[in-house]
C-alpha cells in the first residue's frame, strides 16, 4: 500500500467511525483488575442480564478498555466490585470504539479497500484483531473486522515475545502508554521511546 492510499484508507476508515458514534450516548473507560478471568466472567453475566458492555482493548494482564452506554459506564466507575475490579476510570473519546456501535463503519472502509492494492511487506506486522502476523490474502478482511473488534495487543506482545524474541522494544508517537503495558507484559525486556523528535536523534 503506498504512503497516498495509506491516508486515503486512515481519512475514510476515522470519518465513518466517527459517524458511527455520534449522538450513541456511548463511551470507553478502562478497568484496572488483579484478576482477569473473574472480571471477563463479570462481564459476561452483564451481558447476559442485558447490560451491553464489550471489551474493546486487551492492554495487559491487569487491564482492559471496556466500552457501552455512558450511564453503564459511570455506573460501574462508581461499583467497581461488580467487575471484580479495583478501578474503572472513565476516558475521555468520542465513542465506543472497537465495538458494535461502530460497525455501520465497516461498510465504508470496505468500499475503500476495495480500489486498493498491497503488496506483500519485507517483515511480519501482527494484527490488532488476532494478535497474528499479516497474511495477505486476508488482510483486508482482517482491517475490516478490526473496526468492530477487541484490539488484542496484550496477545500481539506475547506472540512477539515468545516468536521474535526481540533485544530492545520501542513506543514510537505521542506519549508512553504503549511503553509501560509492554513494561508489564515482558518486564525483563528494554523499552525505548520515540514520542518527539529530540528522542529519534538521541539515537543517533
């Protein structure tokens, strides 16, 4: 894919997912946990009784990003408990991304991918909706369901971990978030950040 249609496919992918939110009544908020399974079971049986609550990220072994209606969210930040969780903080986005309330999006970036043309890359690329290396026969589909999808980036770093086993990590953009869930994921590794400019020529 070259560097115009990259834009092209981000321009139209972020435009219809922000359609796809407005006027939801819906947000995101991230839930700090010490057990992970009982707050997924947790999670579960809230849907079961009808509260639709999904979980759009998978950050680390202590913490996912769960997204729903904002009254079910500033309900549960205030009950913990009823997720088995220690924290639920409320984030500051437009939408509940990374969930059904965004799947009208799909349809748009499908369009789009359509007229597009990628090659095959020169190193693997894991995938946010699997947590697998790129397999280019699938990967427009697979850029699709992202949108509607868990982002599994937990899974992505131990898959890399334990098949690549890299010396040295890096958070390359604005801020360190992605730095430190990694920190907790492979604590024993190394891990740079590339957030401004004066930090890409501290490696030179």
């Amino acid at each position: 894919m070259s560097f115009k249609d990259a834009l092209k496919v981000i321009s139209v992918r972020g435009e219809a997912m922000q359609k796809a939110v407005e006027k939801s009544n819906t947000s995101m908020a991230a839930v700090l946990t010490s057990d992970m399974s009982s707050t997924i079971s947790s999670i579960q049986k809230l849907n079961e009784q009808g509260i639709d609550i999904n979980i759009s990220n998978y950050n680390d072994a202590s913490q996912i990003v769960i997204s729903g209606l904002i009254e079910d969210l500033d309900y549960l930040k205030s009950n913990p408990k009823d997720l088995d969780a220690k924290r639920v903080i409320p984030l500051d986005v437009a939408g509940a991304f990374h969930s059904p309330t965004v799947t009208p999006a799909k349809n748009a970036l499908e369009t789009v991918l359509n007229d597009i043309e990628i090659n095959t890359g020169t190193f693997d690329v894991y995938l946010n909706v699997n947590a697998k290396p790129v397999e280019i026969s699938s990967l427009k589909q697979c850029l699709v369901d992202q949108i509607d999808n868990s982002v599994r980036f937990y899974n992505q770093i131990i898959n890399i971990q334990n098949a690549i086993n890299p010396d040295y990590w890096y958070h390359i953009g604005p801020g360190s978030v992605t730095a430190g869930m990694v920190k907790k994921s492979i604590s024993s590794k190394e891990i740079g950040v590339l957030n401004s400019l004066n930090s890409i020529n501290e490696l030179n």
